[in-house]
C-alpha cells in the first residue's frame, strides 16, 4: 500500500510541478550580482531555485544548456536574446546584472503577451469544440423525441445529401477555425 501512495505522490509532484520561470531566475542572477556575488555563483544558486538544472559555469554555452530543455517556443527566442546580450556584456565589459535586468523586463513582458494570447484564443477553441459537437447534439435530440434522424440520414436520398453537405461544412469550417487559431498562437 505504502508503494502505490508513493508512486502516486511522485506522479501529483510530477504532474503539478510549477514550470520554470526565466524571468524570474534572471531577476535573481541580477539580484545576486548586485548584491556582490560572482556571475559564476549567481547563475548555479539562482537557476536551480527556479526550476532549471545548475549550469556548470557561467558561461552562456552552460546557461543555455541548462535552461533550454525547460522552454516553450516563444522562450527560445527569448533565451537566443538572453544570451547575447550576456555575450555583449562580457564583450564590451558592460555591468551584467544592469544587461539582465533589462532583459527581465523583456521576459516578463513576452510571458505576459503569451498569457495574454493563450486567453483570448480560448474562447475561439471553445466555440469551434461546441459547434463540432452541436450536431451530434441535434441528431440525439431528434431521437430522443421520437424523431429517426439516422433512418433520414442513411435512407438515401435528400436525407443523405443533406447530411453529408452538412458534414463538409462542419469539417470545413472546423479546419478553418483551427487553423486560424494555430496561426494567432504562432503569432
């Protein structure tokens, strides 16, 4: 018994384990560079803290190597801009945590732009979901009330013709929706 609480445990840790943040780690970094830290220290203390494995050193081939397995599509790019801009820091000599607290406010800008975008294309998915099922609804009610739509259906005839134009519009108009949708989320 004790192994299956176990087990089961493991998996809600897994499961509702929250997504790293790298905005948040890179406040941090600033944070820990401002306070007088090392940048070696302030990217292995401050990475792991926020959800990402410790890179090995501070140098933006271990940073990337340890913050690009946690990232979404959006967050690469972010990350490519996040590791320029270290490199032009180290470059020219200019005040790192200054550089990353820039690049924070990048961050949390393009997460809130992301959220903002992953909301307003719920109400989309949600309709396209209910127009799908709509039909299936229709037919069901039809025969809960005594109605045969399925003998109307695959009688033959107009019943069939009906149905199978209905068909191609819902699957038509499903794919456009879609579609439309996984364009907004690129976006």
């Amino acid at each position: 018994m004790a192994g299956y609480i176990r087990k089961f445990a493991g998996f809600l840790r897994r499961r509702f384990k929250p997504k790293p943040q790298l905005a948040a780690a890179v406040v941090e970094v600033a944070s820990r560079l401002n306070a007088g830290a090392d940048p070696e220290s302030a990217w292995v203390k401050s990475l792991p803290r926020n959800g990402f494995s410790p890179p090995k050193t501070a140098s933006s081939t271990d940073i990337q190597a340890a913050i690009e397995p946690y990232l979404t599509s959006w967050e690469q790019a972010a990350l490519t801009g996040l590791l320029v801009a270290i490199r032009f820091s180290e470059a020219v000599g200019a005040p790192l945590s200054e550089v990353l607290t820039g690049c924070a406010d990048s961050l949390t800008e393009a997460a809130n732009a992301a959220r903002a975008r992953k909301l307003a294309l719920t109400a989309p998915k949600a309709s396209a979901t209910i127009l799908g099922i709509l039909p299936l609804g229709g037919i069901a009610l039809g025969s809960l009330l005594g109605a045969n739509p399925l003998n109307a259906i695959f009688a033959g005839g107009l019943g069939t013709i009906s149905a199978f134009a209905g068909l191609i519009a819902l699957l038509t108009g499903m794919f456009w929706m879609f579609r439309l949708v996984a364009q907004a989320e690129k976006a």
